[in-house]
C-alpha cells in the first residue's frame, strides 16, 4: 500500500457507490507531504518524457501539480473554469461536465501559454469518466501540443474514464487506483506506484 | 529587488491604474520555483508564531500557500468559492467581493477542519481592498481560532486592503508591495522581504 493509498484507507469517506471524499488531506484541506511525494511520484512515472509543461484544472489539482512541476522544474498551467476580468481574450476553451458539481463548465487557457513544441502532462486529481482530462487533453491539441501522458491522483477504476483516455491514444498512470467502493469501504486496484 | 519583484518588473503587465496582470506566473501559468521562494518566505516571516494551519481561498492562493505548507509542515486549508456535491454541510461561511470579477461570491471550510486551538497563517495571492483576506479572518474567528497573520503575494499598497486589516488587528506582510500601476510602469514600496 502506497502513501497516498493509507491516506485513503485512513482518512477517506465513503459517499455512496460513486462518491470517495478525500477533502482531509486533497480537496478542501491538504497535506503538502502528501502533494510532494504524489508530486514526486508523477515527475518519476514521465523523466522520459522530456515534459516541457504541466496542466492542470483549478482547483484541485494545483496542490499535488506545483509539487510535480517543481520536481520537474517545469512550469505549471492551471485551466480556468469561467473567463474573469483580465483574462479574457486568445483563449482556448473546451466544454467539461463535472461529475461531482453535476454541471456543464468551460475551462480555457491563454493561448500565449501553449505551442505546437509543448510536451505537456496532464495532471489531475479525479479520474471518474474523463471528461476533465479529455478536456485539458481538447485544449492542449487546439494548441498543437503533444500529450506525453495524464497523471492521475485517483483514479475510480471502475468508471470508464481510464479506457476512455486509452481508447483516445493517451497513456494514464495513477497513483491510487480503486476497484470498488461497494458497501462503504474502499477495494484498492493495483497503483502504478507500488510503495 | 526580491525575486518576487524581479518576476512582476519582467513578466508582469499593467492594465490600467488598478490592474497588474501575472499571469505567466502566479495565476494561470505558475513558476513552482518562485512559489517555493514565496513559500519560504511566508515560512521565515511566520517562524516564531507556532502557526498550526494555513488558509487561503481558491484557486491562485493554493501554490504559493502548499509550498508555505510544506515548509512549515502544517495542513492547507484552501476556501472554497461555492457549495459543491460533496462538501455541503456544516460550513463556516463569509460573503466576498471579488475586485478582479467585480461580483460577490461565498466562501466557505467545513467546520470539522478549523478549531479554536487552531493558529491560522492566512495567505492570498493579491491584496487590493482587503475583502477576501477579510472573509478568511471572519471563517478562522467564527470557528473561535487564533489568527497570527496575513500573508500576502502581492499587495497594492495604494489601495486601502493592508490598513483595514491591521485597523482590524492582523499582522500583514507582503513579498512584493506595488507604490503605484501609473502610467503603465509598476512602482515598488518597500517589501517585507529584501532579498
């Protein structure tokens, strides 16, 4: 059982058959130990890949990608989910459902910020049906880029988003996987990172 | 001139008397190598303080304040800006007019994350007129917890934010402190870090 593993066995709630709440240590309230090794985990998982930038969406995945990026020495990218005042103009923007939210946003980035050289990974915290990563994945092609890889923190592999992203030509590693989340309790996958 | 404001004077773009544009590196693009200095920073300044957690409101205040986190081995707490699926009940809660989107917005941390034992070092990307530090300080008094500070990214020092706040009794330090946005060229005051 890997760091990130314990931390969902301990501290993770059940919500339902779909629903793992990890907002103790992820997504409201964060353990920046945590966010380095996952960090670290990523920036091992893709040193071949010769990753010239990180992406990401607001908010969540910030935490564990700025600790990715800065073990990579890379700049980080975070997508917008609405267009504010000063970021308005040259922007490319895809549509996104939230699984969570049950909601349809965009999310844009500036267009100054990606170029057909980009080798970009793609990193973000949930991975349930894909539509966040194929989003991200929409705006880094939009810009030319090539994805080298999506990084995911959670991974529910018993929702399609994993084969969704493999069947789109993309390679998906994740730190925690899970198989099951039947009868409140958590049934790990194997991760792509053992210890 | 800090690294902070070597990164404003070199990449960061005036738009009118009021607005500074640092996007290609603090909140859309991020460079995690001066989130790292910012977060050691706010670390230095906040030593002797016994700070138990950090605040700070999505989504730009989350990488300089996960890499503060980190080097103060303390958890983030990242206030959210509206209810979502699985973060619902039992909020404290404060009312927030964003400057830079020109609307209101609720924030909110789940109660179970803040206590009155708690030592809270808020931390915020920008200060102009003090709203959002505010709303943060409001959360951190409702839950009856002590807070030792606002740390700040980079404060608009012609703006009223700072002198409210410490009007209302917080301890404000800044990394870098913009004198004026006039004439399209940015003015430093002296920050509260040198090198």
């Amino acid at each position: 059982m890997n760091k990130l593993e314990l931390h969902i066995k301990q501290e993770g709630t059940v919500l339902g058959e779909n629903v793992l709440k990890v907002d103790s240590f992820l997504n409201h309230q964060v353990d920046p130990e945590l966010m380095q090794y996952i960090g670290q985990a990523f920036a091992k998982l893709f040193a071949e890949e010769g990753v010239t930038k990180l992406l990401t969406l607001e908010s969540s995945g910030i935490a564990p990608a700025v600790m990715a990026a800065l073990e990579m020495k890379v700049p980080l990218i975070f997508a917008r989910k609405r267009k504010s005042l000063t970021l308005k103009d040259d922007l490319y923007t895809e549509q996104v459902y939230s699984f969570t939210k049950q909601e349809v946003s965009e999310v844009s980035v500036s267009r100054k910020f990606l170029s057909s050289q980009d080798r970009i990974l793609i990193i973000d915290d949930f991975l349930a049906n894909g539509d966040a990563a194929l989003g991200l994945a929409g705006i880094a092609r939009q810009a030319g880029a090539e994805i080298v890889g999506i990084g995911i923190v959670i991974e529910k592999a018993f929702q399609p988003g994993r084969q969704k992203l493999i069947d789109s030509g993309y390679r998906v590693e994740s730190i925690a996987r899970i198989a099951s989340l039947s009868d409140g309790k958590v049934q790990f996958a194997t991760s792509d990172i053992i210890d």
